[in-house]
C-alpha cells in the first residue's frame, strides 16, 4: 500500500525532526522545508496528501502559503503556531485551513488530528470514485433552490448559474443544511455529523465556515443561512 506524504512545513529544524518521526513511526511519508519558497517548490514536487504549516516563517509566513495554496489545490491543511488566541485560529481557519494547533502539542494529539482529517478526505474521495462521478452537472444527489444547486456526488455548486469554488468541508455543510431545510441544527451537532466525533477541534470552527458560505451565496433569495441565537444554524426557507 503506497504511504501517504505529509509536507511539514516549519523553520524549527528540531521541532521539523520530530514531526517527522513520530509521522515515519505511523508508517506516513515525510518531506520537511523550512521556508515559504521552498514550501510552495515542495508542494508541486512532493504532491502531499497533507500539509503541516507553521504559522511564523522567514519571508513569507504560513498565512500567505496558505492563502497561495487554496488557490490552486484543496489539499488539507494543519496550522501550527505558539499564538493560541482566538484571532490567530480564525484567521487561518477563515483563509483555508482545515485545523490549527497550538505549541507545544502533544505527539499523540498531532498524530490523531493528521490521521482523523486524511480519513475524512479519503472518505470523500471513495465516495466520488464509487459513484464513477464526472464534471458534468446535476449528477446523483442535490438539492435546488432559487439560483443555487448544491451536488454532494460531485461536490460542485452551481450559484446564479456560475460554478462556485468550495472547499470539500464548506460544500459538506451547505449540502447538509440545505438538504434538510428550516431544521435547526446546534453547533455541537454540526461538528459531530460533519467533522466526526473523534475532531478535537471547538464550536468556533463551526462559525468560521459559516461566515465563508454567508460571504460566497448572497443573501436576496427566497432561502437563507438562518443563525438562531443561543442555538446555532439553520438553512431557512421561506
């Protein structure tokens, strides 16, 4: 069975080491680049399944290859950094990032949110595969409103009749809110149907992809995403 590759991206040389042997120990592939240039020559050369990215780098920092990388690819992506406010975590949830932890982390926790995060992209990546899915539009499940298709078999979205660019995980919840309208779902129920029960990360995450889906579907239409306060969403039909 081939290896899955993680590019770890970090200027810390010992920090980098480490990462990587706890990542070869649970038989995963490794590449290490200590700045921002090498990181994006890496990204194209190695074709990683995951990227570790640190946060503070010489040059360009991980905000920036981040924000460089969801350009082109939708390729998950771990944040690392010693900042652990809130800001911080949102700002690189809300650029692209799938997950961030904060250092000094521990080895077992690293370990399970890699793990945990290529099991939910794998997953996605079967089902397209199962379901023989191509480009062609309005294939398999969707749900339609007014100006807006959302098709969870070959995860696209279709928006005043233009393709929408959607990270997997915002398609996900748009679909699944979308597909069961005007119920109302807390944040904790999100998290654990979309992100599974073993995701470490808190409610907040929930938030970020939210306000991303608000900012991409404008809201002047018959449906909306309805935030009912002091519980949490739901896809509002009227």
């Amino acid at each position: 069975m081939e290896k899955q590759k993680i590019l770890i991206v970090d200027d810390d040389e010992n920090i980098a080491e480490l990462i990587s042997l706890y990542l070869n120990k649970e038989c995963y592939e490794t590449q290490i680049a200590s700045d921002g240039e090498t990181a994006l020559q890496s990204f194209v050369s190695f074709s990683p399944d995951l990227i570790l990215l640190d946060v503070m780098l010489p040059g360009m920092d991980g905000y920036q290859i981040c924000t460089e990388i969801r350009k082109n690819s939708n390729v998950p992506i771990i944040m690392l950094s010693a900042k652990g406010e809130v800001f911080d975590k949102v700002l690189g949830l809300k650029i692209g990032a799938d997950d961030y932890i904060v250092k000094p982390f521990d080895s077992n926790e690293l370990v399970a949110r890699v793990g945990a995060l290529l099991r939910r992209c794998n997953s996605n990546e079967e089902t397209r595969s199962k379901h023989n899915i191509t480009n062609a539009d309005h294939i398999g499940t969707f749900v339609e409103y007014d100006n807006l298709v959302v098709n969870i078999s070959n995860y696209t979205v279709t928006f005043e009749g233009n393709n929408l660019e959607m990270p997997p995980k915002e398609l996900e919840l748009l679909y699944f809110l979308a597909s069961r309208p005007n119920q109302v779902f807390t944040r904790e129920q999100l998290l654990d149907k979309l992100w599974g029960y073993e995701y470490v990360g808190d409610t907040r995450t929930v938030d970020v992809h939210i306000k991303r889906l608000r900012e991409k579907l404008t809201d002047k239409y018959n449906w909306s995403i309805f935030t009912v306060w002091g519980i949490g969403y739901k896809f509002e039909v009227k």
